[in-house]
C-alpha cells in the first residue's frame, strides 16, 4: 500500500514538474531591459577614510586589536604594562626596530617586574606596523 502511494506521489510530481507552464509568463533579465547607470564619481571623504585605513599606523592598530596587547596596554592609562603614549614619549623611531623586537621577544624591566608576553609567531612587519602606530601617539 505505502509503495502504491509513494509511487503516485512521484508521478504526480514528475508529471508537474515536466509540464510547460503556459500561465506564468517570462519576464526578462532585469540587466537587459534597464539601462546600467553611470558611475558617480567618489566622494573624496570616502577615499581618505579608505587612504587613512591602509596606513601603516591603521595597520598597526588592526593587528593590536587582533592580538592579546589589549589585555595589558591601553592607549593613555597604565594598566599592567605602560600606555602606549607613555611609550611612544620614551622611545623614538629610531627604536622602532629593537621595540619591534621586544614584542616578538617580550621582555622584562624596562617598565617594572611583570614580563612582557613574547609574540614569537608575529612577523618583524607586523610588529614594525605596530610600533608605528603607538610612536604615532607621541604627544
């Protein structure tokens, strides 16, 4: 009985969907009946957020917002590591190098007992990029 009634289903369905629809008429490609518009010229404002974006310094701020640095610095308070503007008024760019170290490396004493974490799998880029945003604070 059920191989009777599921067998009817699927002819029914068959027999459905094979048939041509002749109620339901085409309608045609949207792109082909409209005419595509020109493009408006950019906003100059968008394209200096884009610019600001992609510089070296939002670089470096993306991959501080992507690592653990939070959890210890902030940007203008000590919390358990130095702000980084207290950094960026010690240090130069001519440090920018052996700081880019030091986050690779971590260390301990420049700032206090407590140990900086090491970040052994960021790369000499990246943690440069991250340098230049926290120099960039220098007041």
């Amino acid at each position: 009985m059920k191989s009777l009634v599921l067998s009817a289903l699927a002819t029914s369905f068959l027999m459905m969907s094979c048939a041509k629809n002749n109620e339901m008429p085409t309608q045609p490609e949207p792109e082909t009946n409209q005419m595509l518009e020109e493009p408006k010229p950019a906003d100059p404002a968008q394209n200096t957020a884009t610019e600001e974006a992609s510089s070296p310094e939002a670089k470096g701020l993306a991959l501080i917002k992507g690592t653990d640095c939070l959890s210890c610095h902030q940007t203008d308070q000590k919390l358990i590591g130095p702000s980084y503007h207290d950094v960026a008024a010690k240090y130069s760019e001519a440090d920018a190098d052996m700081l880019a170290q030091k986050i690779i490396d971590g260390g301990k004493g420049n700032w206090g007992d407590i140990p900086m974490t090491p970040h052994a799998g960021l790369s000499k880029e990246n943690a440069k990029l991250m340098v230049k945003y926290i120099l960039s604070l220098k007041k």
